[in-house]
C-alpha cells in the first residue's frame, strides 16, 4: 500500500529529516500512490466508455510510474478501444452519406480492435447489405437505360431484398415496371395492326 508507505516514510523523515535516502523512497512511494489512483479513475473512465480521457489518464498514470506494465496495458488498451470508436464513428457517418462499402470496411476495422463489441459485425453486415443493394440499384438502372425494363425490374426486386425499405429503389422499380407493362401493351398494339 503505497499511501501507507508514504505515511511511514513521513514519520521517518520527522525523526531524519535530511535522510536523503528517506526523501527519495518516500517521493517514489508517492508517485505510485498518485499512479495507483489515476489507474483507478482511468478504469472507471474505460467502464463509462470516455476512452480518450481514460487514454490522458492512464498516460499521467504511466508518467508517475513509467515501469508499471499493468497501467501501461490498460493505456494501449484504451487507445485501442478509442480507435474502434473512431472508426465506428466514420463507418456512421459513411452509412449516412450512403457510402456502405466505405462503412462496411471501417466496421470491421473497429471490430477487429474491440472484438466485444457486439454491435459491430452488425453494423458491417447492413452495411454489406446496402453496398450489394447500391450495386443492384446501379445494374438495374444501367439495364432500364438499355431500355431493359423488365431485366431491371427482376434486378430491383434482387436490391430490394436487400435493402427493404429504401424508397428509392422501390420508387424506380414502380418506373421499370410501368415502362415494361407499355412496352408490352405497346408490342400487343402492333401485332393487332
């Protein structure tokens, strides 16, 4: 216990108060306690998930105590888990700016380094889904310019499972539809000519 050395190398220096040696044992205690207690808040800063404050913790922690190995794991930890949530942050933003390929690659680099988190591999198998929709989307539209109307329907219906409720694909898919049935009804008006 460390604030109890401190305490004890304090009585001695009452009773030798130019005991150098005294001085520094009692300095180095001192720096550890300081150390233990910030390895402690940096902990509680880790739970709470304020990774870049447990990161500036844990460094003030390893500054006062730079050999201690636990306090030096827990820091390269927290880096670790601070960088997943960049990432997760990135892959959030990619998904909203519909860039799900970009999204899906930065969730999995975020899972790689917090393996825990549950939410991840979720997050990147949307993300998979949405990109293999997007790329549906842009085949179906280049076969409806084509004039491919109900090869591009079939194909929207293939995004579609993909990505249900994306208005957008649904929207374009009623048009492919639309210009295949006048196709249809445009061929049977010839033939009855």
């Amino acid at each position: 216990d460390f604030a109890k050395a401190v305490e004890t190398f304090d009585e001695a220096l009452k009773l030798d108060p130019d005991n150098s040696e005294i001085k520094e044992e009692r300095e180095a205690a001192d720096r550890k306690a300081k150390a233990l207690a910030l390895k402690a808040q940096g902990e509680k800063e880790m739970a709470d998930g304020d990774y870049a404050k447990a990161v500036d913790t844990l460094l003030s922690a390893l500054k006062l105590d730079p050999d201690n190995k636990e306090v030096a794991d827990e820091e390269a930890a927290a880096e670790k888990l601070l960088r997943a949530q960049e990432l997760k942050k990135e892959g959030d933003t990619a998904m909203e700016g519909c860039q799900y390929a970009d999204a899906a690659r930065l969730y999995d680099m975020a899972s790689k380094l917090a393996p825990d988190d549950g939410s991840l591999p979720k997050l990147k198998k949307l993300a998979n889904r949405k990109a293999d929709a997007q790329r549906l989307r842009q085949q179906a539209q280049a076969e409806a310019a084509a004039g491919e109307f109900a090869k591009a329907v079939e194909t929207f219906d293939k995004a579609l499972k993909l990505d249900k409720h994306n208005p957008d694909i649904q929207a374009e898919r009623d048009a492919a539809a639309r210009k295949a049935q006048a196709l249809v009804l445009k061929r049977q008006g010839e033939k009855q000519m």
